[in-house]
C-alpha cells in the first residue's frame, strides 16, 4: 500500500477538498475583507482626527495670537494712561505750587502796603503834632485854630 508520504499526500487532499467543501476559503476570504474594510474605516477616522486636530490647532493659535495683541494692546493702553496720569498729576502739582506762590506774593504784597499805609499814618500823626506844637506855641487864638484845621487836612489828603 503505498509509502507513508503517499498517505500524508491522500490526507492533505482529503483536507483541502473538505475545506473547499465546507467553503472555508470563502470564510477566510470574508473575514480578510471584513478585516481590510476595518483598517480602512479605522485609518479613514484617522485621518479625519488628524484633520480636526489639525483645525484645532490651526484655532488654538490664531486664538493665542489674538490674546498677544491683546495683551499687547492693554499693556500700551496702561503704559499711555499711566503716562497721561503722571503728566496730570505734575500739572497739578505745578499748579498747586504756582498758586500757592501767588497766594503768598500776595500776601507779602498786601502786608508790605498794609506796613507802608501805617508808616505813612504814623509820619502823618507825627508831622500833625510836631505842626500843632509849632503853631500852638506860635500862633494863637482863631487864626492857629483855623490854620491847624486845614493843614492837617492837607497833610492827611497828600499822606494818603
């Protein structure tokens, strides 16, 4: 009967036939479809989650980049009012100093007439004396009356 390769040979056959009989090869042929359409929908979902990563980084950026001008933009707006801020804050001060400058020239201005005004009235009363005594050890009666009168009127007018 035959070599013992001949039977492995015969067995192989019988497999391969009862295989194809069986159909298989149409399971295998399925499950590789079956197994090649899944890698395919799997690197197709790939490459859609690629492309929206994509998006969203694209998205992510101009929006950081949108948040630098901004902060940019804040950073030069305080800069500009810290500036304005500072300028006004010396105008005041200049102002404050200017006014309180002419306040006070003014007020030795007014304590300097105010000293002259009782200079004068005090050589005024001194020179009205000094006259009285004068004309009162001079001149007597009605006439020095009358005389003392309207020079110290006249004295007064020209002192004032």
């Amino acid at each position: 009967m035959g070599t013992p390769e001949l039977w492995v040979a015969v067995a192989f056959v019988i497999f391969i036939a009862l295989l194809l009989f069986l159909g298989v090869h149409t399971k295998i042929i399925a499950m590789l479809d079956a197994r090649a359409q899944r890698i395919s929908a799997e690197l197709d979902e790939a490459r859609r989650l690629r492309e929206e990563a994509h998006k969203i980084l694209a998205e992510y950026q101009r929006k950081r980049h949108e948040a630098e001008e901004e902060a940019e933009a804040i950073v030069s707006a305080a800069k500009s009012e810290a500036i304005r801020l500072a300028d006004e804050a010396r105008a005041k001060a200049e102002e404050y100093v200017a006014r309180r400058t002419k306040s006070a020239e003014e007020k030795i201005a007014q304590a300097e007439a105010q000293a002259v005004s009782e200079v004068r009235e005090a050589a005024a009363d001194a020179a009205v004396a000094a006259a009285g005594n004068i004309f009162a050890s001079k001149v007597k009666g009605q006439t020095a009356s009358d005389l003392l009168d309207t020079g110290i009127r006249e004295v007064k007018a020209k002192l004032n």
